[in-house]
C-alpha cells in the first residue's frame, strides 16, 4: 500500500522560504511523477509542480518563479521549496503521486499546514 | 488553463438518496482527462473515478462518473453515511492542472 507523509514546519516567517519533504513508503520513488498540492484557507486546490524521478519538473506558471521540487531517490523523497513567502501561501500542503504527465492523482498524503506569520 | 465549476456549492440529501454532482469545464477537457477525488477533513483526498468514468481501485459501484467535454457528472446511486464530504474534480489534460471549486455533500 502506497502511502505518502509530508513533513516540515508548521510555522514560516514572511519573506522566508517554505520547505517541505514527502517521504514515500510502499513504493520505489524511482518510478511514477510526484506532485505538489496546495489548499489555502476557504479556498480550492492548487497544482504546484511535479517532478519526475529522472528529475524532470514541471510548475504552475502562477508560482514557477518561487519555486524548486527537488527529488532523493536515495531517501524515497521529494522535496518543495517556495521562497519569498507571503501570508497568501498559507495552505495545507499536499503531496500525492500520479503514474505520467497527463494522469490523475492516484495516492495523496494527508496534508500539511504551513502558515506564514512573522 | 482550464477553469473547471463545480455545482451546486452544498448539497443538502439524506442517506439512501441519489446525489448528482456537476464540473463544467471552459475550455473543453480533451480525452476525457477528468477525476473526482473525495475529501474528508484531516485525512488524504481519495481517488473515486478517473478518465471520466473509470473507478478507481476499491470505489463501491455507487459512484459512478459521465461525461465528456465540457459537462461532467458525478452520481452516487445510494447514498451511505460516509459519502458526506467534499468532492472534487480535476482536469489534467492540460497544465497547468486545475481543480473545481468543490461541492459540499452534506446530511439533510
């Protein structure tokens, strides 16, 4: 069974950068495209970016600018990195995995919330 | 991108009743590249239909999805006390990948 756990802190400072990891258990990272999620307070679900095992990425144009999803296959994780942070990234962060570029999100992590606040 | 609406917002049913869930999508979704996720509050979203009307793995044969386009539906037959939750649905035949607003389904 495929499960995916974000981990990272829970409280962020304005201008800094967020920083998160998903850490995959149940299956080989090394396969399979792995994305970013964002749900912000009252609001719906934002696509990130994916990153593929190759290290390929691929971001919304809304936030490709601030940024970076970087990938261990070493450690089964993917990371995510957003600088320059405002209280408007305030969000639960999801990962979840999807097996191609144009396919559904198969298996999600539970969430994570990250909220900027100085 | 392609900006999916979902209606209604809240849809107030009882259990044993049929629910009817919409995603309007502008412009069209091509190769019928639309999910439906359920999500209940602290735990991970859950695949339901894929491809327009594929079931996921393990989804009850209640739920079922249609459409194609620019109309897509989502309908549970009967409807059990755990399908209270949000629903929502997501192109990615395009991307940025973009999700609906999401539809309440809620005990009347």
């Amino acid at each position: 069974q495929v499960q995916l756990q974000e981990s990272g802190p829970g409280l962020v400072k304005p201008s800094e950068t967020l920083s998160l990891t998903c850490t995959v258990s149940g299956a080989s990272i090394s396969s399979y495209y792995w994305s970013w999620i964002r749900q912000s307070p009252g609001k719906g679900l934002e696509w990130i970016g994916y990153i593929y095992y190759s290290g390929s990425t691929s971001y919304n144009p809304s936030l490709r600018s601030r940024v970076t999803i970087s990938i261990d296959t070493s450690r089964n994780h993917f990371s995510l990195n957003l600088s320059s942070v405002t209280a408007a990234d305030t969000a639960v962060y999801y990962c979840a995995r999807h097996g191609g570029r144009w396919y559904h999100f198969e298996n999600w992590g539970q969430g994570t919330l990250v909220s900027v606040s100085p | 991108e392609i900006v999916l609406t979902q209606s209604p917002a809240t849809l107030s049913l009882s259990p044993g009743e049929r629910a009817t869930l919409s995603c309007g999508a502008s412009p069209s979704v091509g190769n019928r590249y639309l999910a439906w996720y359920q999500h209940k509050p602290g735990l991970a979203p859950r695949l339901l239909i894929y491809d327009a009307s594929r079931r996921a793995t393990g989804i009850p044969d209640r739920f079922s999805g249609s459409g194609s386009g620019t109309d897509f539906t989502l309908t549970i037959s009967r409807l059990e006390p755990e399908d209270f939750a949000l629903y929502y649905c997501q192109q990615y035949d395009s991307s940025p990948y973009t999700f609906g607003q999401g539809t309440k389904l809620e005990i009347k």
